[in-house]
C-alpha cells in the first residue's frame, strides 16, 4: 500500500470515529456552533451559516435524505437565522427550500403549511430591522418571490388544485 492510500484509509478512519461519536459531520457541527448563539449574530456569521447550509441541502438532496435537506438544512437554520434579524441571508436559504421542497416532491401537507406560516412570521419580524426602507422593499420582493414558489409546490403537490389557500393568504398580504 502506498504512503498515500494508507494516509487516506487513516483519515477515512478517523472521520468514521468522529462520526459515530457525536452522529453530526464536522460541517454541521460548525453550523450548530455558529447559530448556537443567544445574541444577535452578525452578517458575516450569518452568511458563513448560509453557505455551510446550503452546501448540505445540495448533499442531502444527491443523497436521497429528503427529510434532513428540507426539515433540518432548510427550514431548521432559516429559522435560526431568521431568529437573529438576518432576513437578506435567510432569503437565499428560503429560495432554496421553496426549490428543494418541489424538487424532492415533498408532499403539501398541514405540517409543511404552518412550517412555512412560521419562516414568514420570523421573516417578517425580522425585515422591521433592515438598514434602510429601500432594503425592506428588496427583502419584500424577495420573500413574495419565496411564497411564490411555495405557492406553486402546494398546487403541484398539494391537494387543493390552486394552491394552498393559507399559502394564498400569505402572498396577498
């Protein structure tokens, strides 16, 4: 076995034991400790969170684990983002589960409804304190944008033919 093979089974090895003793890969460890905080985080630590979310959504979706890309990567740190005033950071992250929730057919369900009724709540809140009105009208368009595509997944995958209508009543206002 060559010097290189055998230093990269040692390093195979290695993250397996990681692994198994905490049951969370080093990425998702460094995003629990970045979103952990009590206090108000800022832009750079948010959108550090942001990209290590995103990068495990795409992972889980090409793993086939649905459930971990929509509920824990996209609904679960959007929150928790949104939760520390970062509604310009989240809004990348809600695109991408509005995306990953019609891409893996996730179905319409009560459940996902009030998930979604949640993020636009925390969304909300959180735009009160954007820098500037021109930056609240930005994270306006961008989150109609997300109810948009919600709106959508909830009449290609829902039960309703038109959408769902609590998602409808979050889009008029």
């Amino acid at each position: 076995m060559s010097a290189a093979a055998a230093r990269r089974k040692k390093q195979l090895a290695a993250k397996q034991a990681s692994l198994s003793e905490s049951g969370l890969d080093p990425i998702s460890k460094q995003l629990n400790s970045l979103l952990e905080s009590s206090e108000i985080i800022d832009e750079s630590t948010a959108y550090e969170a942001l990209q290590l979310a995103q990068s495990q959504v795409r992972k889980s979706v090409k793993s086939g684990d649905f459930d971990k890309a929509t509920s824990t990567y996209g609904y679960d740190v959007a929150l928790k983002i949104l939760n520390h005033n970062r509604a310009s950071v989240a809004s990348q992250l809600l695109i991408l589960l509005s995306q990953v929730l019609t891409e893996t057919h996730t179905p319409c369900t009560e459940e996902w409804i009030q998930k979604i009724q949640a993020l636009d709540e925390a969304y909300i809140r959180a735009c009160s304190f954007a820098e500037s009105k021109v930056e609240q009208v930005r994270l306006y368009k961008l989150h109609a944008k997300f109810l948009r595509n919600c709106l959508g997944w909830s009449e290609a995958l829902g039960s309703t033919t038109l959408g769902a209508l609590p998602i409808h009543t979050l889009v008029a206002k």
